[in-house]
C-alpha cells in the first residue's frame, strides 16, 4: 500500500490532536504507524492527502470523524486470561472475600473488543460455584473506540481463542456457533448480563457515582506520558474502595510515580 506523505507540520497536529483527546503520546518515531491508520479511514472517504483529511476532522459538526480518528489511533490488543498471573491472584486473594459481599462492583478500564471483562466474569462466577446467589455484581468495562464496544458486546471471537480459556470454564460459558462454520463462538448470556459496556475518556472527567473493589487498568499508561500517568493513577485510586486493588500491565510500573496505593507485587497494588 503506497500512502501519501505527511510532512512534520501535519504530524505535529494530529499528534497534538489525539494527545489532547485522549493522552495518547505520540513520539516521531510512530509517524509511520499514525499514517497506516488513518490512511484506512481516507481510502474509505476518497481522500488522498492527510491535511485534507485534517480539515475533515477540524469541520465535522457531527465529531463522528473525530470518534473514528480516536478509533483508528487506539491500541486493541487483549486476549482472554492475558497476564493470568493477575486472574491467580484474583482467584486466591480477592475473590474469596468478595463472595461475603452482597454487592461486588468491578471496573475493566480500557477493555478492548471485551476479553478481560469475560474473563473476569467467568473466573469470579468459577469461584462462586457457578451462581451469584442472589448477589448485586456488575462488572463495568469502558473504552474510547466505539468499534471495539460493538464487539465486545457482541461477545462474539474467532474458535481459536478458545485454546487460551481453560476447558471447565469455556464447556461452560462459551458456545461455538454452526452458523459460522464453527469459526466463531459466543460467551454466554450468563456472562452478557454481568457486565455494562460504556464509552469513555480515561483523561476526562468520569461519569461515575460509585467506586470498585478493584480496577483493571492494564497496558494503558504505556501510552501515556509521566504527567498523564500521575493524573491517571491519582483519578483511579479515587474509585477504588478502601482495600481494594489497582491491576496494571506487566510491563508497567507505579515506582517513580506520586500515588497512594501500597505495592503488593510486580503490577497489583492496593488502596490501603
């Protein structure tokens, strides 16, 4: 695929744009990829110049062309049981407690095409026998691409992923689907009802009245330059409740960041 070129003017616009919008910090270095991107949503307008496409974004009363910029620059990899070491922990040492509660509130932020909130959802209904006993769960899984949203609630993947579910669970809540030519399967509907998906912002201000037993908020501040992390890790201990847990990525780290959570190990951290 041949794209157009896009001079370090332009560059600088959208990256400034996409930062502004949703924290993600775009480093020279990405130039080629922000391309690739955007470039499929040109082809698809018949647009072959990137500032002709930047005035599209800057006059769409709309703002669907911005959702579907922010779409196209968000970063969709998940999987089920990604980091299982996290879905141990939750297993051994939080769940057990949760199972004396009445209400269990859960946050999957940033939770792609939905894998991590089904993941959750199975592995917490496991660990309760299969049935929530007349409990009020809900499980909350929120992210900026619409496209992924529709998926997620969709609960609909390709066969394949099934390797990654261990085999009591997805006997159990995951049903392959003949229509597709047994390519796809679909979560179940006990699982559907657990959770809400929801669009939003994680540097905007949240929408939200309650707060979680734990937050996942993996493989996000990646993304994020140091201020944006701080003001991120600072909004969500504010929803964690007291003794519950912030799940990062393994690849992230809140040492060398003003926070008040307690380390408890490498990327799970506790609100004290």
């Amino acid at each position: 695929m041949l794209l157009p070129q896009m001079d370090d003017s332009e560059f600088e616009d959208f990256r400034k744009l996409i930062h502004e919008s949703i924290g993600i910090s775009l480093s020279l270095q990405k130039k080629q990829l922000l391309m690739t991107r955007l470039y499929r949503r040109m082809h698809q307008l018949g647009i072959n110049s990137y500032g002709e496409y930047w005035e599209r974004v800057l006059n769409d009363e709309t703002g669907l062309e911005m959702v579907l910029l922010l779409n196209a620059v968000s970063t969709n990899k998940t999987d089920f049981f990604r980091e299982s070491d996290h879905f141990t922990f939750l297993k051994h040492e939080v769940y057990p407690h949760l199972q004396k509660q009445q209400m269990i509130r859960i946050w999957s932020c940033a939770c792609s095409s939905g894998e991590e909130a089904y993941t959750i959802a199975m592995t917490l209904l496991d660990t309760f026998g299969g049935v929530l006993g007349g409990r009020d769960v809900k499980i909350l899984a929120t992210d900026i691409s619409t496209g992924m949203l529709d998926q997620a609630e969709l609960g609909r993947y390709p066969v394949n992923q099934l390797t990654l579910i261990p085999e009591v669970l997805r006997n159990r809540y995951c049903q392959i689907l003949p229509e597709n030519n047994d390519e796809m399967f679909e979560v179940s509907n006990q699982l559907k009802t657990m959770i809400r998906f929801r669009r939003l912002n994680l540097i905007q201000e949240y929408p939200l009245r309650t707060q979680f037993d734990f937050i996942m908020c993996r493989n996000v501040m990646i993304y994020f330059d140091r201020d944006d992390q701080e003001k991120l890790i600072e909004r969500l201990s504010s929803y964690i409740k007291p003794g519950g847990y912030l799940f990062v990525g393994h690849s992230e780290s809140l040492i060398g960041l003003q926070n008040s959570l307690k380390y408890l190990q490498s990327s799970i951290y506790q609100r004290i």
